[in-house]
C-alpha cells in the first residue's frame, strides 16, 4: 500500500495547524514563557558601563525617618549631589505632577534646571502627549529637561517584557533616557516597529545601586557616577513599585527594569524577533521531516528522529537568542509534534492492515503457532525480508493426474485435487511445514523457513512418509469408492541453505524460498518416476537425520541431477508407512 500520500497530508496538516496556530498566537503566554526561559538559560552579563542606579530602599527610609513622599528638596539635593559628581544625565523614575510647597517646587526645579536634560517620568498624559510635570510643558522645558512616560508593555501576568516607542503620543522613559545620553533620535526604524522586547542583563540586583540617602549624605565614590546616566527611583516594597519580569529571579523594582530598558535602547535594541518567513520556515522544516524522512526509516527510528530534531531546534532557539533573534519554539514544535504523531499513526496503520492481510494470507499455508512466532518476530517488518537459511525443501507430484484429468468433467477435476491438496496440506502442517506453493496437483513445502527449526529435515520426512502412506491410502480408499482409479505420488527432499522471504508487489505478496536446494529438491521428485521409489531424499538431508529415520531409507547411489554440475549422494524411501 503507498503511504506517500497519507504521509504528506500529515505534514500539510501539521504545517497547517502549526502555521495557524503561530498566526493566531493561539499558545502567546506559553510560548512568552520560553522567553524567560532562555533568559535564565543565557545567565546574567555584565551591566551596562553607562548606567548607574540610585535606589530610594528600605536603608534610605531608615536614615532619613520620612514620610513619602519625601520633600521635593531632598531630591533637589540628590541631583545636586549627582551633578557635581560628574553624572551625565538623571532619569528620574519618581512622578512630580502635582504642586507641593513653592519652596520645595522651586528647590527641585532649580536642581534641575542646573543639570539639564533631566528625564522625569509620569504616567499621566494628556492630548498630544502632554504632561502635567512642574505644572506643564513650558515649565519642564526652561528647565532643560523633557518628560517621559514611564509605563512599559505588560503581558498577562503583568510581566514586563517590552518596551514601546511611545504611549498616548509621549515617549517612553527609556528612550528618552537614551536619547538624553547620547543626543540622538530614537524613532520606529530603531524599535523595529511600536516596541521592543526589553533585553535583561540578569534578574534584581544584576545592576549594582547607591542607597538614596548614601547620596544625599555625598557618601559615595563619585566614580560611581561620572559620565554615566544615573536612573533614580524608588525599590522600597512598600511603595508597590516591582514587577515580574521575563529576567525571572523574582520581582524587581521599577528602577531596575528602566535601567534594563535604557540599557537596551543604548545597545541598539540587541533583541528582536525573527521575521515572520523565519518562523514559518521553521514549522514548514519540522513539519515535513520526520513524513519525509518515514518514507526511509522505519517508525521507532524516525520517533528517534522527530526527539532529536526537538531537542537540535531548542538547542538552536537558544543559540539564536544569544545571538540576538527570538524565534517561536512553541509552534514548530507543535507541528514536530503532530508531524510525528501522524506518522507513527500511518505506518501502525498501514502495518496492522499489512499484519492482518500477511496473516490471512499465510496462514492458509502454515500452522498458527508458526505463523503466530514468525508475525513475532518479524516485529515492525510485517513484509518478511529476505533471510537464508539452512531448511529442508520437499517437492510432490501425482503421477499421470494430467490423463486422469482429461477423462472427467472440470468441477470433478477441481473436486479431486482440492480434497487431494488438503489431505496432503495437513500432513506438511501437522509437522510445522510451510507449504509455499501449489503447483497445479505438485506441492512445494519448506521446513526450517521462515521459523527456524533444528529439526526440519526430520519433520520433512515424517510429512512425506504420511503424505505417501495414510493421507495417499486414504484418499485413493474414497477415489475407489467414487469410481476413480488409484494415483501414486512422487516426492523430492534436499536440505541446504535456502533464501526465503516474502515478494511481490504491495497488491500481492507471497512467501518463497528459492536457491540451488530448492532446485534440487525439485529435481529429485521429477526422477522418482519409474525408479521403484515413492520419494528421493539427498544425502545431505539423510545426514541430518536421526539414527532410526535413516534405517526407513535406502542408499539408490551417486546420481546426475539435471542443472548441476555433478552428481549426488540420494537415498530412497524404503516404506511409505509413517516412521514410529
């Protein structure tokens, strides 16, 4: 039966599915998993030289004994203090949209105008991207700074993950962060479209921090600081400022993941998925290899295929990643998966219909325990390869049927053989024979093949001294009585090495066994005729046999056998009575 069919509707199937599924992000939240997956597995690098952070922790809230908010001054000092160390620039990750004490106001506008392009977060906008920073754009603009919006994209979990250009027509904190450091645009060509996956140096803590009062108190290294871009924000879990992030490792706080996507805007955005004609490349591959590669293998190896495959394409998703490319694992995978399902199923199938067609087939021809072991052995190869073996091949023919033919009508002739065949039929299963072929009214039966036997030149004279004694008796006994005249067989008996399996086409398959033996045995029944012996049997196969079977046999000599270069030693059936 041809499986190329059935096998590409597995691999369109499973393409399809994979590709539709990749589409519709129908598995978005498990395949954003292995996201964070291969973070963990990449580890942390170093953080970004350029970058500084100054944490509004626990320890600053001890020193200073505040309520927050704190006093705008104290973050007019702190500004101060990181202007005069030699600080770049200041993202400051804490919202000032409403007014305070005009003293306080005037401190933290002043400190800020003094160290220009400062980056203040909100997350409130209004049309056009308007801010209600200081009190508005034009305040925030004569102090030399620009307003930011600070959210970043969540999937569903709340993790961060990705960075947008832009929200509500206002830049986001990181970018303009960035922008601020190096004094160049960032716009959409840089983001490869509206946002950007945010590329983790590690989880809390990768990005080593100075405590916000430390700084206020000027106890610091001002190298620490110098020429860098100081993120400023608050990591005190009591002010609800962390998140899961795709670094893993724990919540983080706000400050941390700006400084994570600052990092990311000034590497240029070392992150980004692979295009869409990647990704469907990828589920086309799996998808199609282990239908194709079935049509060599057999089901267990190509089972062994599709896991190496999944585990060769997650080794590759990682070293992409590392690289600077995320492709979907999630849904080549799936096509792998079905790819592979759906081909184990077609050639179970296809076996289970082999197996059944095989038994059917022969077990007409051999007993069912044979065919039970041989089916067995055969294990996935339901279609018996071509082994050689050392058997035992019989051959019998009756004498003259061909006259006896011609005297009566066509359904008696076929009468006559078929009850014949199934006499004779019994007694060369009854001794685990196989019988390979019916020849007209000749028999070909083999023993040793395709179930080795250690005795089958023994079994095949026991099923020829009952085929020539009760069987041959038997049914001549019911010719005589149907008005028939008597038949007399001849039979042929060679062991050697013979070379068996199952041939054909995929529409007919049959078991054979051919080779020199085969033609010998053949050769031998066709020479009883006329020579006073019911069966020849070769002196290999009376080699073979036991003590008080060869006593049953007759020495006729060295004699010619047509086809063979030589004679050989043949033994002749003394008795047609079944040896005891």
């Amino acid at each position: 039966m041809d499986r190329l069919r059935p096998l590409l509707l597995v691999a369109a199937l499973a393409v399809a599915i994979g590709g539709g599924a990749y589409a519709l992000d129908l598995f978005d939240d498990a395949e954003l998993a292995t996201i964070d997956a291969r973070f963990e597995l990449r580890g942390e690098r170093d953080p970004h030289p350029g970058l500084a952070l100054v944490l509004i922790d626990d320890v600053s809230f001890d020193a200073l004994d505040e309520q927050w908010p704190f006093p705008r001054s104290l973050h007019a000092r702190a500004i101060e203090r990181l202007r005069r160390a030699g600080a770049r620039s200041i993202a400051y990750d804490v919202q000032f949209t409403e007014p305070t004490e005009p003293a306080e106001d005037g401190a933290l506008l002043d400190a800020v105008a003094r160290m220009g392009g400062v980056t203040l977060a909100t997350s409130e906008v209004g049309a056009r991207g308007s801010t209600n920073v200081f009190g508005g754009d034009a305040v925030v603009r004569r102090a030399r700074a620009r307003a930011a919006h600070s959210e970043l994209t969540t999937d569903r979990g709340a993790t961060l993950r990705r960075l947008p250009l832009q929200t509500g027509g206002l830049k986001s904190f990181a970018v303009v962060a960035a922008e601020a450091a190096t004094g160049e645009p960032v716009g959409r060509e840089e983001l490869g479209g509206g946002s950007a996956w945010i590329d983790y140096r590690g989880g809390p803590g990768t990005f080593p921090a100075l405590s916000f009062s430390r700084v206020l108190e000027g106890r610091f290294d001002p190298a620490a600081v110098r020429g860098k871009t100081v993120v400023v924000g608050a990591s005190a879990p009591t002010l609800k400022d962390v998140h899961p992030t795709a670094a893993g490792g724990g919540l983080m706080s706000g400050p941390e993941v700006q400084a994570n996507a600052i990092a990311t805007v000034l590497d240029g955005f070392p992150l980004s998925s692979a295009p869409v004609w990647l990704s469907l490349l990828a589920i086309l591959a799996l998808g199609l290899a282990v239908p194709a590669a079935s049509l060599r293998l057999r089901p267990l190896p190509s089972l062994g295929l599709a896991v190496v495959l999944a585990v060769a394409y997650l080794a590759l998703a990682q070293l992409l990643f590392a690289a600077g490319t995320i492709v979907p694992v999630l849904y080549p995978l799936l096509a792998l998966l079905l790819a592979a399902s759906g081909t184990l199923a077609v050639h179970y199938s296809f076996d289970a219909v082999e197996r059944i067609r095989t038994r059917d087939a022969f077990a007409r021809f051999a007993p069912s325990a044979v065919v039970d072991e041989v089916l067995a052995s055969a294990g996935e190869g339901v279609r018996l390869g071509g082994v050689r073996r050392e058997a035992t091949v019989l051959f019998s023919d009756i004498r003259g049927f061909s006259a006896l033919a011609e005297g009566l009508e066509p359904d008696r002739v076929i009468d006559v053989l078929n009850r014949y065949l199934t006499a004779m039929t019994a007694a060369i299963m009854d001794e685990g024979g196989t019988l390979v072929s019916y020849m007209g009214d000749g028999i070909m039966a083999v023993f040793g093949a395709p179930l080795e036997q250690a005795d089958h030149a023994e079994r095949a004279l026991r099923a020829a001294s009952e085929m020539l004694g009760p069987r041959l008796d038997a049914f001549n006994e019911w010719a005589r009585a149907d008005g028939l005249p008597a038949i007399e067989m001849g039979v042929g008996i060679n062991s050697g090495p013979v070379m068996s399996g199952n041939v054909g086409s995929p529409q007919r398959m049959e078991y054979t066994a051919i080779g020199d033996t085969t033609n010998t045995a053949a050769r031998l029944e066709a020479m009883t005729k006329d020579s006073g012996f019911a069966a020849f049997v070769s002196a290999r196969c009376h080699e073979l046999l036991p003590p008080e079977l060869r006593a049953r046999l007759r020495e006729v000599g060295e004699l010619e056998v047509r086809g063979r270069a030589g004679r050989i030693g043949v033994w002749g059936l003394e008795s047609a009575r079944p040896p005891r």
